[in-house]
C-alpha cells in the first residue's frame, strides 16, 4: 500500500478537521446528481462482513417534509423542557436543524439483517451493522465538505414515527436523518463550542493504556 504525497495527507488533515454539523444553510438547490454521486461515495464505507447494510431515503415530497419538521418540532420541545432552567434557555437559543433551509434531506436506514455478507463478523456484536451505516455517513459528510457542501445530522426526532412518515420496511433501523446543503456561513470552530454549550477535549483525554 503506497503513501499519498505529504501535500495530500495535509489537506485530508484539514477537511477532517473543517467538518462541521452545519445548522445554517442557504436555499439554493444543488447542481443535479450531486446527491446521487455523494451517496455512491458513501457506499465505499467499510462495512461488517461487505454487508453494506446503508439505505438512503431521499425525502422530496414537500408534505413528508413539513411532517418530519412536525416530529422535529415535538421532540424539540420535549427536549428542552428536560433541561434545568439555565440550560433550558441555552438551548432554546441554538438552531438544531436545517430542515426549514437545507435543499435536500436524507434519512438514512440500515438493513438489520442484510443478505449481502452473509453474516460474517456479526455473530457476536450485530450492532455492527448500525456501527457500518454511522461509517457511510461519516464518509458522505467528509466528501460533501470536500466539495463544499454542508451536512448537518438532525437527531432530534422519534425512529418510530419517521419510520412510519416515510413508509420504509418495519425491520429498517433508524440511524440519522440529513440536511445538505450550502452552507449559509463557514466557521474554524464548531457552532456549539462557539456558543459556549461545549468546548473539545484535548486527545490525550480519551487515550487509554493497558
């Protein structure tokens, strides 16, 4: 396996450090088949046993998208009355998704028990075909960035009633619902750090020797 050049290797360090969880976008719609290409990039994730277990529903009809904002909207609220009060109105103030903005969404789904790989690698943990599709989305969202394109990761919803929103197959498991889009603005930091709500924990904190 050779080395990519030393220029490559800093720029791949930059797009992962400039991913963000983009919350602000603009309406201006994406050049046609960019999604579709996107998404055939994710699917060169790595996978449990070549399961490739990711589904991708492109959500387009404009009543299930004022349905899944409806949902949002619900589990939003409820969110934030299980704040304390000084929390409470902190997160009242962020902007947890884009799904009024973005031009496209994608809720994302995995097959539980795919017939592709059959079974390898799974015996033990079967999460890890959740574990597989999380994979397909990281690799969606680093080369959507590349492109500059901006994805933000609504998790702020029932599985169970997206589910039934979108009509999709009872056995699928509920692993994200996606905005994409341009990005309305582009910042060094994270918006959530920016508003004080966390700051990043330096590496060393989450290494572990045995």
């Amino acid at each position: 396996m050779s080395a990519f050049s030393p220029a490559f290797v800093a720029q791949l360090n930059e797009l992962f450090r400039l991913r963000r969880d983009v919350r602000h976008f603009r309406r201006d719609l994406l050049p046609p088949g960019l999604i579709e290409r996107l998404l055939g990039i994710a699917c060169h994730a790595p996978s449990v046993g070549f399961s490739q277990p990711w589904r991708f529903v492109i959500v387009e009809t404009p009543a299930i998208c004022q349905s899944i904002r409806a949902i949002f909207k619900s589990c939003n609220e409820a969110a934030r009355v299980a704040y304390p009060d000084d929390r409470a109105a902190a997160y009242a103030a962020l902007k947890l998704a884009g799904l009024d903005d973005a031009p496209c969404q994608i809720a994302v789904f995995a097959e539980p028990d795919p017939d592709t790989g059959h079974g390898l690698g799974r015996q033990t943990m079967p999460e890890t075909i959740a574990y597989s599709v999380v994979m397909a989305i990281h690799t969606l969202w680093l080369a959507a960035r590349a492109e500059g394109v901006g994805l933000g990761w609504v998790s702020i919803l029932d599985p169970a009633q997206v589910q039934a929103c979108l009509n999709v197959p009872e056995a699928w498991q509920f692993i994200g619902y996606l905005c994409v889009g341009y990005p309305l603005e582009v910042h060094a930091t994270p918006e959530l750090e920016r508003r004080g709500w966390e700051q990043p924990r330096p590496a060393r904190s989450a290494i572990f020797r045995r």
